[in-house]
C-alpha cells in the first residue's frame, strides 16, 4: 500500500492537532481542577414537600448562621416554586434546588446561572448577580405542554436596600 508523501504529511499533521486539542485538555483538568462532581446528593422526589429543607414552609431565602445566604427551590410542572424571591447584589448566593416530577433546568438570562435539576439529585450552585434588577428564571429543559410558561422571578437589589433574609437552621447551618 502506497501513501502520497504530501497525504501522510496531512495525516501527520492531523494528528498532531488531535493530540494537542487532547493534551490541553488534560493539561486544563489538571491545573485548573476541572473535574466531573464528585458529591452526589439524592433525594427521595416522591417525598421531596416532606423533607425538613425543601418542606413549603422552608423554601424561599434563608441566611446561614455563618452569614451565607442560600435559596431553596422547588421545580415542578410548570413553575419554580417559591415563584418570587428577592436577593441583595454583589453577595455570593447558593441555590439549593430539586425537581418534584421530571427534568428542568434553570435559567437566568444575562448571568452565569444555569443548571439541571434532575428528580432524585439536589442541584447546587453558588453564584452572585452584578447589578440590581429583575431576572427571570426560566426552565431551560423540555418538561412537558406547559414549559413554555415555567418561570419565575428574581428581584436583586443594592446591598444597602436589601432587608434581610429571615434566619434559618437548614443543611448547611452549623447552629
């Protein structure tokens, strides 16, 4: 079998491209600790309005006992439940979330957050919003007839307008 020089010289180079692309990746996981997650949390769907942290009462905004501020969210078809909350800006927030029935993603346009949320998983994801205003949240996954009408709102406001989140003992507190 004969191979053109200038056709092995492109296989050569072909090659040489994938295995750059290849190691950059690598070299990008290792030095910048890029890595799947390792801390799965589950969470029983069925009794998901049961459990102490996502019980309706406990859904909304909550400041930790250290001073964090975490959002808990219930998706459900079709709608994020609590269906409004309201955040100070410039303030790193975790958003504690769990799906009821089936898979949704949450979306707030014009900032960085954007998950799954799987039924069965916690989704977890710490974020913090620039500017005051208000965002909406919109379901970002296919989840049946009404998904077109899935969102909610978030209002985020100066720090120094914000009143408060109410303190709560939820995962995470350590009070």
């Amino acid at each position: 079998m004969h191979i053109n020089p200038l056709e092995q010289k492109w296989l050569y180079v072909s090659f040489g491209m994938v295995a750059i692309f290849l190691g950059s990746i690598l070299l990008t996981a290792v030095t910048k600790g890029v890595h799947p997650p390792s801390h799965i949390e589950t969470i029983d769907s069925a009794s998901l309005h049961l459990t102490e942290e996502f019980a309706e009462d406990n859904l909304g905004v909550h400041q930790l006992a250290d001073g964090r501020l975490q959002v808990t969210l219930v998706a459900a078809r079709y709608g994020f439940y609590p269906n409004h909350i309201e955040l100070p800006a410039d303030t790193p927030v975790t958003f504690r979330l769990a799906s009821v029935d089936v898979m949704h993603g949450v979306h707030a346009p014009m900032t960085n957050m954007s998950t799954m949320i799987v039924p069965g998983y916690v989704s977890e994801i710490t974020t913090a919003f620039p500017k005051p205003g208000d965002y909406p949240m919109l379901c970002n996954e296919y989840c049946g007839m009404g998904h077109d009408h899935m969102w909610s709102k978030m209002t985020v406001v100066a720090k120094e307008n914000w009143h408060g989140a109410p303190q709560a003992k939820v995962r995470g507190d350590r009070s």
